[in-house]
C-alpha cells in the first residue's frame, strides 16, 4: 500500500537553519483529516458596559466583534434585550472560530470590544463580552490517527524516546499523487501531542500514531471522493466538476489549486480562451469553468475575486491581455443573477487586460 499523505513540519522553532520545512513522514491514512464539523448551536452573548448605536437592534444577521488583533465574526445574530448597559444577544459562532483556546482570546483592553456589520458599520462598543470567548468541545474534530506511518530518521528518534506528554506533531497535510505531485490541502494541519504509537499492522518500520487533537479544519467528509480520484490521477477530460454541488466545486477548486503546475511558461499575450458556460450556475462553477479555460482539465484560475485577480497578473497560465469567448453565457446571467456578472466580467476586463466576447 503506497503512502498516500505526507505530513510536513513548517511550524517548529528548531528548524535546521536556512530550511523553510522538513518533512515528517509518510503514511497510508489519516483518520481525522476528513470530517463534517457539527453545525454551531445557537447561543446567548451578552454585551457588558455597552454604547449602542441606533443600528442595534432586531436581527443583525453576521456582525464582527473586534478586540485587535483578534476579529470574532458570529452569524445569525439578533438583539433579544436591553437594559442598563447591557444588551443581550442570540447568535452562532463560526465554526473554526471555537479552536482557538481561550488563552488566545482577548480579555479587553483600554478600548474594550466593537461590534460592526460586514461594511464595517459600528453598532456598539462595551467594555467586556459574555459567553463569547470559550471553549466549545461538542465542535471539536474527531482526534487524529495516523495509519501506516513512516517517519523520518529525526522524527523516529523523538517518536520512539518520547516520554508522556512529550512530543507534539505540528505539521502541514499534502496528498501524494501517483505521478509523484504533492497537493497541499490548504489548510494548517494538525497540532497535537502524540499519545500512544503502536507497531502498524500495514508494514515493517511503520507505526500507527494516536494523537489528542483533530485537524485545525477537516476538510469535509464528501469531498475524500475527489481527493481519490486526483491523487489516483489527475482529470484528463474536460467538465468533470460539472455534477458537482457548490460546496464540493469549492473543494474541486482547493484541488486545482493544489495541482497548479508551476513549470510551464505562460501562454503569450494575445491567445483566445474559450469558456463553456453551461455549467456556470453558481460562482464556484464560474471559477472551475474560467481554470478550465485557461489551464485544461482540472485546471486553476482562481477561486475567488481576489486569486482571479492574482493570476491576471501572471505566473499561472496565461499572459494578458487575452481574449476569452464565453459560450451559454445566459446560463450564468440566470443563475447568478446579472449584476454578480457584470461584477466578475467587469473584474477580468478591468484596465483592458480581458475582452469578454459573451455567446448564446
């Protein structure tokens, strides 16, 4: 069975000098490292010594509470009360949000909390929150396993002299392709203390590896299809995204990113570029369909306004200005409504870099 994950320590103090990273080791499977995170409960927040603005009231949908450098975004908030000082919330907390421990939660300061919208509107500003900062272990991931591990030389030394509570992994996930690619999964990783390490039953010189945490994110559970098929081989066809839901586009598009190939030159300015639009029925498809235009099957070009943005401005395909000619461009018109296409037209043809040629 051939390793499929490699682990890769880019966090740790005493990285050897003048090296960016180190690799950890290989293993066959990682349990823990796709997981479906429970949906956040709706809670109760108070604010404590609050100066409300006007805008304070009723459903506030997602609101920003501020204690620099920390921003704490919670959603579905609305005000439930008021009085004396204090303004009572209901809300949910995003769900990576409850992994941060409550060391790293701000305590206030001399400028207290503010509470803003999106736009960055101010609704309030107290002096302490209630029932924010907290540690939530009903949304914790599942604890991670490490299957069929084989470590590298100085890792295998720590592993195998490790005393209880001794030996941490704080390392970076990428997949192995069969072709040899690493694909990073975009995400921090794991941090944990090893607890207990066993003999695997998969091979000599591997072990299985028990760990106290979960991933800082899983990725989720449906998209470990797709991970399978990538890192068996990589799409070859065109429009194999396309039965796709928008969630799982998003994570085909984590893939494309992950699989983007640096080696090749850009395409010189000047080239045409045709984007099939049947598909654009969301925003994540316009971004798998705008890489597959420009990069082929299980090709990247951004995955979203600011990435797009980026790689227009080279080092991922093609050369501006360049010509893209979008066939069924009313399916997206339908779908995503009109001004969210004239916002993303009007992104690729900003200081003329793009000429959007629309078609039925």
């Amino acid at each position: 069975m051939r390793p499929l994950w490699l682990l890769t320590d880019e966090y740790s103090d005493d990285l050897p000098e003048a090296e960016l990273s180190r690799p950890v080791g290989t293993c066959a499977e990682i349990d823990g490292l796709f997981a479906d995170l429970p949906e956040p409960g709706l809670e109760r927040f108070a604010l404590v010594d609050c100066d409300p603005e006007p805008g304070l009231r009723g459903r506030l949908g997602e609101v920003c509470l501020e204690a620099p450098p920390h921003d704490t975004w919670l959603r579905d908030v609305t005000v439930v009360g008021a009085a004396d000082g204090r303004v009572e919330l209901t809300g949910r907390v995003h769900a990576e949000h409850h992994l941060r421990p409550e060391t790293e939660m701000p305590a206030g300061s001399v400028d207290g909390f503010r509470l803003s919208l999106p736009d960055d509107t101010t609704l309030a500003r107290c002096r302490a929150v209630e029932g924010v900062y907290r540690r939530r272990p009903e949304l914790e991931p599942p604890s991670v396993r490490l299957i069929g591990f084989r470590p590298e030389p100085w890792f295998r030394d720590r592993l195998t002299t490790r005393r209880p509570g001794g030996l941490r992994i704080a390392a970076s996930i990428s997949g192995l392709a069969a072709d040899g690619q690493e694909l990073g999964t975009l995400e921090p990783g794991v941090f944990a203390d090893v607890t207990a390490v066993r003999p695997s039953p998969l091979g000599p010189e591997l072990f299985d590896v028990d760990l106290d945490g979960g991933m800082i994110e899983p990725i989720p559970a449906r998209a470990r299809a797709l991970w399978d098929g990538w890192l068996e081989r990589r799409p070859g066809t065109p429009g194999t995204w396309h039965p796709l839901d928008t969630a799982m586009r998003h994570e085909w598009l984590r893939l494309a990113l992950a699989g983007h190939r640096h080696d090749s030159p850009d395409r010189p300015a000047g080239a045409v570029y045709h984007l099939d639009g049947r598909h654009v029925t969301d925003v994540n498809g316009f971004y798998c369909a705008l890489g597959e235009a420009v990069n082929g099957p299980g090709g990247y070009f951004g995955w979203n306004l600011d990435a797009v943005d980026d790689c227009l401005r080279g080092r991922w395909g093609a050369t501006t200005p360049f010509r893209l000619e979008w066939s069924h461009f009313p399916v997206a018109r339908t779908s995503l409504g009109g001004d969210e296409v004239d916002y993303l037209v009007g992104l690729l043809t900003e200081s003329d870099r793009v000429t959007v040629v629309p078609g039925g």
